[in-house]
C-alpha cells in the first residue's frame, strides 16, 4: 500500500500539527486538596520539555483554588499555570473535567499532555484523549523525544513524545505520530517532581469555561474520604531486597531463613541507628518460589517491578537479584543501587551506583559490621 493510499484509510490527522507546543501535567485538585501524587506528571513534563525546547503547563480545575496551590505549580516546575475556576469543577464530575479540558486543549494547543495513572487519571485521560481524537498510552514508566519513521506511511515524523511501557515481556516505545496532543498515563513512582524552588517565576492564567448542560446530568451526593494506604516500600528511603539468589550459594548450604533475617537485621538496624524509613522488598521470582520456611516473611506486597511495586528510595541494596527487565523497571530510578551479586555480569550491575561482587551470605553481615564500625560501635 502506498503512503498516501494508507493515509487516506487512517483517522484524519490533527490539523496544523506544528502548532502544538508545550508539555502539560494535569495536577488533581479534589476536594480542595491537592493530589501530591500528581505533581509527578510536572516530573514527566520537565523531562520532554527540556529537551524538545518547550514550555511545562500545570494545568487544575476545581473550585475556590487558593492562590497559593497555583504557585506552589510554580515552586514545583511549571512554567506557567492554566487553571479553571468553577462550582461545577469542586467535585470531580467527568463530563465537566473532559470539556473544559478539551476546551483548554484548543484553545492552547499543548504538544502532550501528562495524566497520573491513578483511579483519577485513568479515568479522565482516556475520556480526554477521545474527546480531543488524539491517542493515548497508558502506564507509562518513562518519555523521551525521539524521530519516528513511519515506514507504511513512509514518512518521518520529527520531535515526537516517546511513550515507554512494559508491554508483556517487552519494553513497548508508543509514538502518536499524526494527532496532537500526544496524552499519557504516568505510572506512579517513576518521576520524581521537580525539586521546590519558592524564586521561580511564571504566570498564571485563568481560563473561563463552558461548562455543557449534560455536565449537570451529573451529580455528586456523598463524599467518602477512605483511609490513608500506609505503604512501608513506596515510604521508605531504604530498601533492602532479596531475590533467588537467597537460595543458593557457592561452596556452602545456602539458608533462606538467615538470608532474610540478616536483611532484616541490616534494615532495622539502619532505620533505629540513622532515624530512616526503611522496608524488605523481593524479587517476583523469590515470592513466587512460595518457600515454606518463608511463609509471612516474604509475601505478595513486598515485590517490586512491573507488576509489583514502582519505588524510588534513596538506597535501594538488591541482594541475589539478577536485575530483569522486569525487576529494573520498578526500581531503576533508586537514588542509589547497591547490587550485591555472585555473577560479574549480572545485569543488575548494569545500573549499579555500588557494586558488590560477592555472596550475598558473606557481603551482608560485613555492611552490617562497616557500618556499626562507623557509627561507633
Ligand atoms: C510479565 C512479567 C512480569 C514480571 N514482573 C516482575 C516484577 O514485577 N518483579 C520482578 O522482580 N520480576 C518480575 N518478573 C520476573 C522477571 O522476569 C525475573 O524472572 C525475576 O525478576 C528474577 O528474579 P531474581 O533476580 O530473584 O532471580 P534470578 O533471575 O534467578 O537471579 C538470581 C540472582 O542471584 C545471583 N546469586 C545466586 N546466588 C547468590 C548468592 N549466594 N549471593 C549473591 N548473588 C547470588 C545469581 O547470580 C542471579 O543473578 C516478571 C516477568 C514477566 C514475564
């Protein structure tokens, strides 16, 4: 099929593509608190706007908006604000949320635009992304700004957002290469908002609405606040994580039990030495193992990856985990990683800030005794 024969047979493409500038993050404001969680879409926005010579948008609705939330977008890395201003805004009503959105979108022409892949955000985004007919890539766990040559259409579209996901047991790269604008679900965990800096500028813009009469169709009766998840691995700033390496070892009986009590030891240790949140994590396969003498140690809520949990603690220590794709995507924007590993070539040590090449039976204890050393034990 020739080029333009294939283009005739696709969805009308956006007019005026080149129109479109500026990354946008889409901040939740609901009932009258700000989402903190979603200051991770200005994270994502920061990353692609830097680098394709755009502008960050944060962009709220609600009602009454203090306007100390909308410089707060400021502190957090926005370069300007859009925000709408409606009683028909205070409840998250889906109907409004999609067309004053929409609205924005004309109006302002956004290049992408960056939802939380959270109960709100998975809702609005594709809602959004229909309304406006462009396409949207769920779950992203990273964005870059890459050239895309469409080889059926044989075209090369330039400067496109890059939307990377897990995708089976591949890392899937989604461009949307003909409609603009380009709308992702950012998984949470993998971008860290921009540091706050109370001396940056930008202006903030107040965008009057429309707000449609089927919008009212909608309305809210009751609000439930439900208690606060506490999440001891998404909380802490020090994890210590086992993988199936706990079960063997060269030239010796391997003991998963010790394994996981001398993690154990080291992580308690530093969170009552050094005043830090600390938590145990696990690699898929070790949970999966299900070994009897770990049963209630190592369970379904301590995994991470990409079908476990998305952390980024300022230490992560992998010990006997070999660093799959799959395991990596959840921990990979740790501050620090230190992988202690038997193999020289495990992939772990591939984003290892700290290498440890040595069973992980022996490396343990003699952390745990360096650092009662140093701390004056
Ligand atoms: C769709 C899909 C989703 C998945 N999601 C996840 C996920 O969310 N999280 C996840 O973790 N995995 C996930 N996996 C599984 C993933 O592919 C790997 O199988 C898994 O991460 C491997 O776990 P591991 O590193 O503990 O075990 P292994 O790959 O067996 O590695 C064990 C490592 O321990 C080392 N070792 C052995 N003995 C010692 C010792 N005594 N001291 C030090 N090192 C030692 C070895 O050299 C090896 O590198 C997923 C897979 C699929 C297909």
């Amino acid at each position: 099929m020739s080029g333009s024969s294939l283009e005739s047979r696709l969805l009308p493409a956006t007019p005026d593509l080149e129109s479109y500038k500026d990354a946008w993050g889409f901040i939740e404001y609901i009932e009258g608190e700000l989402f903190e969680i979603s200051l991770e879409t200005l994270g994502a926005a920061n990353k692609v706007a830097r680098k394709a010579g755009m502008k960050v948008g944060a962009v709220i609705l609600g009602h009454k908006i203090p306007e100390e939330i909308l410089r707060e977008l400021i502190y957090r890395g926005a370069d300007y604000v859009i925000y709408a201003d409606h009683p028909e805004l205070e409840h998250y009503n889906p109907i409004a949320y999609t067309e004053v959105l929409y609205q924005m979108i004309e109006r302002y022409r956004p290049w992408a635009l960056f939802f939380m892949a959270d109960d709100l955000g998975r809702d609005l985004g594709p809602k959004v992304a229909y309304r406006a007919t462009t396409g949207m890539a769920a779950d992203c766990i990273d964005f870059d700004v890459e050239d895309f040559e469409f080889k059926l259409a044989g075209k090369t579209y330039k400067n496109l957002l890059a939307q990377i996901r897990p995708a089976a047991i591949w890392i899937a790269k989604i461009f949307t290469p003909r409609h603009r604008p380009q709308i992702s679900g950012v998984r949470p965990g993998y971008f860290k908002p921009p540091p706050r800096d109370p001396n940056r500028r930008g202006d903030i813009i107040r965008f009057d609405p429309l707000i449609p009469e089927e919008a009212k169709r909608f309305r809210v009766v009751k609000v439930e606040k439900l208690p606060e998840e506490k999440d001891p691995l998404r909380d802490a700033e020090l994890i210590v994580s086992l993988g199936m390496g706990i079960t063997r070892r060269p030239g010796g009986e391997p003991d998963p039990v010790k394994a996981f009590e001398m993690a154990k030891e080291l992580a308690e240790y530093i969170a009552k030495k050094l005043g830090v949140k600390t938590a145990l994590g696990a690699s898929r396969a070790l949970i999966h193992a299900e070994l009897k003498e770990l049963e209630g140690k190592i369970t379904h809520d301590m995994q991470v990856g990409q079908t476990g949990k998305a952390v980024s603690p300022k230490i992560y220590i992998a010990a006997g985990i070999s660093g799959a794709i799959q395991h990596k995507v959840g921990m990979q924007s740790s501050e620090n990683i230190i992988a202690i590993n038997i193999d020289p070539n495990a992939p772990i040590f591939e984003i290892a800030t700290h290498i440890i090449n040595e069973d992980l039976y022996t490396a343990i204890p003699k952390i745990i005794e360096a650092l009662k050393k140093r701390l004056g034990e």
